[in-house]
C-alpha cells in the first residue's frame, strides 16, 4: 500500500472515530467558561477600584477629572 492511501485511509479513520470527542467538547467550554469569568472578574474588579477612588477624591474635597465624572461623581 502506498504512502498516499495509507494517509487517507487513516485520515477517515480519524474522522469517523467519535471516541473522546465529548470529552474534548465540554473541555473547550469549560475553557470558554473560565476565560468569560475570568475577564468578567478583571472589568468588575477595575470598575469597582475606580468607584473607591473617585469618592476617596471627594470626600477629600479634591478636584474630580473626568474618569469619576463619567462614572456618576
């Protein structure tokens, strides 16, 4: 058998066997998953510092730029 059939036929080997491939599936969303949680996490977790320190700023009495005025100060 030649190399060029070997490679095919191995190839549609792959293709047809299903085993594994649900494991593989929720693998990947699982991976989704934690990557949306993660970013999800770092955006709150920067909008939250820039609430801290835009009323630190004015319960001080000190000038407000325009980051805090954008977010309701």
């Amino acid at each position: 058998m030649d190399m060029t059939r070997r490679a095919f036929l191995f190839g549609r080997q792959c293709c047809t066997d299903q085993s594994g491939a649900t494991g593989i599936e929720y693998g990947l969303i699982g991976g989704l998953i934690a990557v949306a949680g993660i970013v999800s996490v770092k955006s709150l977790g920067f909008k939250l510092k820039e609430k801290f320190r835009c009323t630190g700023r004015a319960i001080k009495g000190q000038k407000i730029g325009r980051k805090c005025k954008k977010a309701g100060f």
